[in-house]
C-alpha cells in the first residue's frame, strides 16, 4: 500500500478572487476582505488617533464607507491600500469631530468588530517597561504634524509601500519620502531624551 501524499496547505484566496467571488453574489467572500485587513486598519487608525475607542469607531466607519462605496474601487491600486486610505479618512473625520469636541454617538455596528483588540499580540512579557516604551512612542506620534504622521503611519503600522501610500494619500513617491525623512528626523528628536533601562 501507497503512502498517502501530503496535504499541500491550503492557499488563502487573493484579494481580486475575493472581489471576484463577491461581485458572483457570494456574500461571504467580502467577510473575509475585511477579516484579513482588520488588524491592520486597527493599528492604523489607533496610531492617528492614540484613542482605542476612537479607533474601533474609525475602523467601524471606514468599512461600512468601503462597503457602502464598493463601486469606486476601481483596483488602480490594491484592495489593501484602497481600504487604509478609506479607514485613513474616517479616523481623520473622528479626529477632526474630537477636536471640536462634538462627538455623536455611533450608531450599532454591522460587523463585531470584538476581535480587533485580539489581532495585535501582547507586549513580549507584558513588561511594564515595553508598555512605557509604547506610550512614549505614541506621544512623540501624536506630537508629528497630521501628513507625517499619516504617512509614517501607513508605512510603518500599515505596511504599505512607498508607492501604496502615496496611491493611497494621492501624492507623489518623493513626497512620501520627504514626509517620511521629516517624520523619523522629528520622532528622533522627540525620543533622544528618553533611556530605555
């Protein structure tokens, strides 16, 4: 008797056979999109923001916009960087209705977004030093001008590419690299006082 062959494992579906397999009318399909990209929406908007709750309304917000505006991605771009500069606007808009201090409380979700705060590991050791290590980080972003800080963000946090984040921000590679150059310079500044122990 034959051994039995080895399963080969199974390959995750692109983004386009996605897409494809929802505009056939499988509902399911745009389930997985957003499951595959929700981590990283999430660690996107709380870098803009520096806000959970914020950034649990501004994924929120951006994927139902995604939904609802399916139609305008017109894959110029990949579906990721689409989706990021949607979630990109939506955290901008909360951030913009935070700072007049006008927020309107949001209406239930369509999705359980429960499991974001599960998509990024914790700290090595859950060490209190990482934790501070992470507040200082966030605080030397927060202080970056709004499109450094945009920028560094997808890069870094959203893992795009140059050219991904200026397709999604609607600038130039040179532009992202400026940005990106005055945004490590800035963040190098901020950070030169600080000695981890």
């Amino acid at each position: 008797m034959a051994p039995a062959a080895p399963h080969a494992p199974a390959i995750a579906p692109t983004d386009d056979a996605l897409l494809a397999r929802f505009a056939a009318g499988d509902r399911s399909a745009l389930d997985d999109l957003f499951r595959r990209y929700r981590g990283v929406a999430y660690r996107v908007a709380y870098r803009l923001l520096g806000c959970e709750a914020d950034a649990l309304d501004a994924v929120q917000d951006g994927f139902v916009n995604a939904l609802t505006h399916l139609d305008r991605f017109v894959g110029r771009s990949s579906f990721k960087t689409w989706l990021l500069r949607v979630v990109c606007n939506a955290a901008h808009d909360i951030g913009r209705q935070r700072k007049r201090n006008e927020r309107v409380p949001q209406a239930p979700a369509q999705f359980s977004f429960d499991e974001l705060r599960a998509a990024d590991p914790p700290p090595a050791d859950g060490g209190l030093v990482r934790a501070d290590l992470r507040r200082i980080l966030d605080a030397a972003l927060a202080r970056l001008p709004e499109v450094q800080r945009q920028t560094f963000v997808l890069h870094v946090e959203g893992e795009l590419t140059y050219r991904e984040v200026a397709d999604a921000l609607g600038i130039s590679i040179g532009t992202v690299m400026s940005r990106l150059f005055y945004a490590r310079q800035k963040l190098k500044e901020l950070l030169a006082g600080y000695q981890q122990p």
